[in-house]
C-alpha cells in the first residue's frame, strides 16, 4: 500500500474519531430516553415492598400488645367450698356448716401498674422509631444502589465506544505499519489498550450486575426474577449549598435515632419508678359468702366476711436492685442519645463536604479538563493528518479524554453517593427534589 493509501486510511479515520469523542463528553450528561424506572418510582417500590420493614411493623404491632398487661391489676382469685361440714356430710346438722362462695383482689394503691404503662408506651414509641430508622436506612441503600446501576451502565456505553475508536485506530496503525509507514510501537500500544479497555468493560458491566441485584432485592424483587425495567432514569440533580447549615437543620428531636433514645430513656426511667413502687404494700382485699341450711325445719341465717390487708414487703430487696439496673440503662441511654446527636451531625457534615468536592470535580473535569483534552485531541489528530505527528500522540490524547471521562462520571457518582448518605442519615430527598412516601404511623 503507497504512503497516499495509508493516509488516506488515516484521513477516513479522522472525523469519526471526533465525532465518538464528542459523543464520550455526550455520555456523561445522558439520559435515556424512555427510562422505565426513576428513583422516586424506586423509593416507592422499597418502602412497600422490602420485608424488613413489615418486620419492623409487626415488631411496633407486638410492642403495642404489650402496653395492656403491662398496666393491668393481678387477676382476681374466686373461691368455692364448704365450710364446717361434720364427717356424716350433712348440711342440715351443724349450724356452722355453710357452702360459700369468695373473691379476693390484690390492688396495687401507689401506682407501680400505672408506670409499668408508661414504660410500656415508651416501648412503643423506640420502637416506631427504630422502625423509621430502618426505613432512612433502606432509603438510603436504594439511592446509592440505584446510583450505582445508573453509572456503572454509563461507563459500560463510555467504554464501548471508546473500544470503537480504539478498533479503528489499531486498524489504522496495523495499515501503516504493514505498509512501512508507521511503528510497530503504534500497534503494540493500542493492542495493550485494548486488552486494557477489555478489562475496563468486564468490570463496569460486572459494577452493572451487582449493584442491579442490591437494587432489585431493595424493591423486593428476588434474584433471578426479571429485573423489569432495562434502563435506568438519570439520579436526580443534587443543588448542595455552600453551607452545612440547610443540611444540619434537617436533623431535629423528631429524628429517629434520637427520639428513639428519648423514647429508651423513659421506658427504663419508668420501670425503675415501677420497681420501686412495687416495694411498697399493695392493699388486698376479701370477700365471701356462705349459705346455711334450715335445721330441724329452722331457717338459718346466710353469713359473709370481708376483710382489708397490707402485703409486707420484707423481701424487697431484689426489686431495688433491679430498679437500681434500670436507673443505670436510663444513664447508658442518655450517653447513647448525645453520642447519637455528635454522630449524626458529623455524618452529615462529612456527607455535605463529600458532596460539594465531587460536585466541584464534576464541573471542572467537564467544564474544564475535557474540553481542554478535545483540542489537544484535535491538535494531534491534524498533526498526524498532516504525516507530521505520531499515532502515539493521538493515542494518548484520545486516551486522556476516556480517562477523563471515566472520572466525571465517578465523580457525579460520588456525588449520588453523598446524597444516598444524607437520605440514610435524615430521610430528607426532598432537598433532592425526590418526594418520600409517606410514612404510615398507626
């Protein structure tokens, strides 16, 4: 083949090139076109479908049945027998000799029931919480599973086409080596690159796959069972303020894990109450009536007894030990409320910085960095038109723009990835643009 046939080869090349390097900086931005699947459908399909929360309902559900014994009275003891009954097991002998009937109630006067109640709410309350928690939490996994399937595809589509451009230029080197017009340096290098972009694509495509089963088992789809929607909407825009401030403003004492401490801190506050109580004497309370039998034809008149008694609390000992446990699990959850405030707020401060650097770094790789490598792109695909440049160089500029591609879409992931933190952290997608469903408390 003449020099003339070989650039020509070369001249062909030249505007598909930059036509698939214009649609790698397209890539980073796209969306497709008919997603079937949005995140806010997602969110909606894990809070009703995922298993754990309706074990956590059913958790809040066992809580609730508990708060009724809790608070209830001893139960009542009922009596019937006989009394004085001469060994001939005649009724109508002895004037003593009655049938009766008798109640007897232990009735607890100074409130230990009522504060095993409250104890027993509050149960219910750090339950309801520790639910809500759950919810944030698998909120949270769905954001960045999802995100992680959406980019992961992205980057496949990046790799794919640049793997197009790369075929032709190994091509295009293989034609002017073969014709002895270029190096056998030119082809080597691009056949590593390929091998090294066969990697690439086996690793994001296997990205794809693990993180599409963490977000189908999230919605409640099993493994294996089709995975319905093949394309993914584009995560929504994240508008990160420059301040902490708006962020830190969502976390309140309605949160979950602090209002579940609170909810802790008085249940064991109220059972140590109980405990203590139930070391003072419970009134107890008789009652019972006895019918006699007419003798020798005399009626006789029926009888009843009633008294009123005091428990003594001579063993109590064990119960002020068992309130002086609970006073302790009061304290340790106090220390587990303020450490769960200090852990919060640094989380979600680091979720806010870590959101504002990759926000940043996104911008300035596609705003900045790609647009730069596209010129250098082109400088060096007209120098070798020209036959006074290397392939190598548009190599490497061609390999600059996917190396620079690849980090901006790592770096919006990363940007989903602070986002899916701060839902897990406070349940706040709105600031997302994402309405949450509504939580049902009954």
């Amino acid at each position: 083949m003449s020099r003339s046939r070989a650039a020509g080869a070369a001249i062909h090349f030249g505007p598909a090139a930059r036509a698939a390097a214009q649609a790698l900086v397209a890539l980073v931005i796209a969306t497709p076109a008919a997603a079937a699947l949005d995140m806010a459908e997602t969110l909606r399909e894990v809070v009703t479908a995922h298993p754990t929360l309706a074990v956590r309902a059913a958790e809040v559900d066992a809580a609730r049945r508990r708060v009724g014994p809790a608070g209830a009275w001893p139960a009542p003891m009922v009596e019937a027998g006989v009394m004085n009954v001469p060994t001939s097991g005649s009724f109508d002998t002895d004037p003593m000799t009655m049938k009766t009937i008798g109640l007897e109630q232990t009735v607890p006067v100074f409130g230990a029931n009522g504060r095993a109640r409250r104890s027993a709410r509050a149960a219910v309350a750090a339950a309801e919480a520790g639910a809500e928690q759950t919810r944030f939490d698998l909120l949270g996994a769905a954001w960045q599973a999802y995100a992680d399937a959406y980019y992961a595809a992205r980057l496949s589509a990046l790799a794919a086409t640049h793997h197009v451009i790369l075929d032709r230029m190994v091509e295009a080197a293989r034609v002017r080596y073969e014709t002895g017009h270029g190096r056998l340096e030119d082809v080597l290098r691009s056949q590593a690159e390929q091998a090294s972009l066969d990697a690439d694509l086996a690793m994001f495509r296997a990205e794809a796959r693990a993180a599409r089963a963490r977000l189908d088992a999230l919605r409640g789809v099993a493994a294996g069972a089709p995975a319905g929607a093949d394309s993914l909407a584009a995560p929504p825009d994240v508008t990160v303020p420059e301040s902490t401030d708006p962020w830190l403003a969502a976390l309140t004492d309605a949160h979950p894990r602090l209002r579940g401490q609170t909810a802790e801190i008085e249940r064991w506050r109220q059972a140590a109450g109980a405990e203590r109580r139930r070391t003072w004497p419970d009134l107890e309370l008789r009652g019972s009536y006895g019918r006699r039998e007419a003798i020798m034809g005399v009626p006789q008149d029926n009888m009843f007894s009633a008294s009123v008694g005091f428990t003594l609390p001579l063993f109590a000992g064990n119960r002020s030990s068992q309130a002086g446990e609970m006073d302790a699990m009061a304290r340790a959850s106090e220390a587990e409320r303020r450490a769960a405030d200090l852990d919060l707020r640094a989380g979600i401060t680091e979720a806010h910085a870590e959101a504002l650097g990759a926000r940043s770094r996104a911008a300035l790789i596609a705003d900045t960095v790609i647009v730069t490598q596209r010129r250098a792109l082109e400088a060096a695909w007209s120098a070798y038109r020209a036959g006074g440049g290397d392939m190598w160089r548009v190599f490497e500029s061609t390999h600059a723009i996917y190396d620079d591609e690849v980090a901006a879409i790592r770096a919006r992931q990363g940007l989903a990835h602070a986002m899916a933190r701060f839902v897990a952290l406070t349940g706040r997608a709105d600031l997302a643009g994402v309405a949450l469903p509504r939580e049902d408390r009954r």
